[in-house]
C-alpha cells in the first residue's frame, strides 16, 4: 500500500508538471511578462493629472465623421437592396462588393461605457477605428466569427472591460476566459499598454471635480467596469447596468437617423441600429466605382458607427450576419 501511494504521488506530481508545461508553452510565459508589467514603475498608481490624461482605448468620435459627400435619408429610398451577406467572401476579410444596392442585419456592439442606448431618431455615420486599443478591438470582432460557440454577450463584456482599460493582470471570470479563447498572447499583452488599476474611492471623487460634467459618467462607469471584472463575479446584466445610460441622448436634427456617408472607399453607407447589439447597414455601389480587374472589399470590422450625439453609444460593426429577422 505505501508503494503505491508513492506511486500516485509521482504520477500526480508529473501530470501537474506537464500540464503546468502546456499552458506556458501555449501563452509564452504571458503570464510571467505581464506580472512584470504589473509590478514595473510604468504600471504603478498614476497622479490624477497623468491619470486624467491618459488617452481612451477607443478615441473615435464624431469628429472623425468625413461628412463631404453625405446624402440625406430620401437617396436611394426607392431602390431594391440585395442580401449583402449573400456576396462571396474575401477570406475573413469581408465581402466583395458589386455595383448595387444591398443590406444585411449583423451583431454590433457598444464602444462606450456610460452613454445612452442608440434610440430610433438617432443618426449615426460612419467613421474608422481609432485608439491605442484599436488592433486588439478589430482583432476580437475577426476572431469572434471564427468561434460561434462564444455568446455575443460575453464578446460584449470583454469589449467594455478593454474600453475601461482595464489590466490584463486583473481579468477574472468568464471575461478572462473569453479573452483566452478569442486573442492570441501577444495580444493579450496589448491590453497592459495604457491600462489603469482599480481606482479607491477618494481617487475617483477627485477625479470627478476635475471632468466636465459630460465625462463624469464615463469615468465612472469605466471605473466600475473595472472593479467588476476584476471580483471574478458578475453577470452581463451588471455589466449592463454600469455600461448602459437610462433614456435618451438629446437628438441632432441636422443628422436625421437614416443619413448616409460618403465611405474613403467611394460607396455609401448608412446605419439603423436596434439597441446596441443589433445594426442593419445598408451600402450603395454606384455603378462604374468598381474599375475592371479592380477588388472592393466591405469589412465591417475596423467600422464604428458613430452617433452625432457623443453622449449616445459608438456601435462596433462585424460581418456576423443576423438572419431570420
């Protein structure tokens, strides 16, 4: 019997070892890199001046809106729009436009913590990803389609926990493990860049007489946001509840819902959003945009739609179509 009790001992022991193995071979002792990260004097608690400004994970806003060329909603209203999700696809990169019209139903989210809920009169244009955490967002909206098995709910915290900057090193939960699934090591180290620690109390009222009124709630959602996900116990409805203003931003008439922009690329595009979860997009190729030999790539995924009201939520596009709707 104590023979084999030392057995089991060893055999215990050399499994722990290869699996302990394993995981360091599989994340590149990311681990061991971002504790440094953690512990370095960049990381250390910021002074509120510095802590003020430190840039947002995502900075779009609509002042990046190019609204040369812009249509109102009457342009193409009597025209006959195509499923877009029905066009081939350029690997993971989209779909490949023709001349036409077309329209499609996909997963969108919420890229600002502590704003209203799009509302049917908003307008919304389109504008490019912008921000430190600009790689690592579209990296996670790509990846996303790649594994169906992950709730769009849990996509949805993790995008919020990254636009509150939050740790790497202070991920727990279902978020963390989304996360894993969804971005490679060297992008989880990303996440470490610009990233703040959980603010005490004292810390945040300070912080909160030196914001502006119209900041004040994002700050502190984006602190709440953090303490959250770093409790390791949560739900999506929390998250919401922290994320997710009650009622409605004041609307711009001089950007009526259903307004198109002008794309860098030469179509049109315009956003209806259904909450923050849900977008259908429609696009307009004029016939003769697509040159012979020529390639027009649609790839949502690097797109915000972006209220004309900044205190409304900045929607992430993805080419996730949403059917039977």
């Amino acid at each position: 019997m104590k023979i084999l009790k030392t057995v089991l001992k060893i055999s215990v022991s050399c499994c722990l070892m290869l699996s302990t193995h394993a995981v360091s071979a599989q994340f590149g002792g990311l681990l061991n890199k971002v504790s440094k990260a953690a512990t370095s004097k960049g990381a250390q608690v910021l002074g509120l001046d510095k802590l003020l400004k430190e840039p947002e994970a995502i900075t779009t806003n609509f002042d990046d809106v190019d609204r040369k060329g812009e249509q109102m909603p009457e342009f193409e209203q009597d025209a006959i729009y195509k499923p877009l999700h029905e066009l081939s696809r350029n690997g993971k990169d989209g779909f490949i436009l023709q001349a036409g019209h077309y329209e499609m139903t996909n997963k969108s989210y919420c890229l600002k913590a502590g704003t209203h809920a799009p509302s049917s009169g908003d307008g919304y244009m389109y504008a490019p990803t912008l921000g430190k955490k600009r790689d690592v967002v579209v990296a996670i909206l790509k990846s996303a389609e790649q594994h169906p098995e992950v709730e769009q709910s849990d996509i949805q915290m993790l995008l919020w926990t990254i636009i509150a900057r939050t740790k790497f090193i202070d991920y727990a939960g279902s978020v963390k493990e989304t996360a894993l699934i969804l971005l490679t090591p060297k992008q989880l180290l990303q996440l470490e860049g610009g990233a703040l620690g959980i603010l005490p109390f004292d810390a945040m009222q300070a912080a909160k007489e030196q914001l502006p009124a119209s900041l004040r709630a994002v700050f502190e959602a984006e602190n709440n946001i953090r303490n959250l996900v770093s409790s390791g116990n949560y739900s999506y409805e929390e998250f919401e509840q922290y994320a997710i203003l009650a009622g409605m931003a004041p609307l711009r008439t001089d950007t009526p819902s259903g307004i198109w922009t002008l794309h860098p690329d030469g179509y049109y595009i315009r956003y209806f959003p259904s909450g923050y979860s849900i977008t259908r997009i429609q696009i307009y190729v004029p016939e003769g945009l697509i040159k012979e030999g020529q390639t027009l790539i649609y790839d949502a995924t690097d797109d915000i739609s972006c209220p004309a009201n900044n205190g409304s939520q900045r929607l992430a596009q993805t080419n996730e179509p949403i059917l039977n709707r």
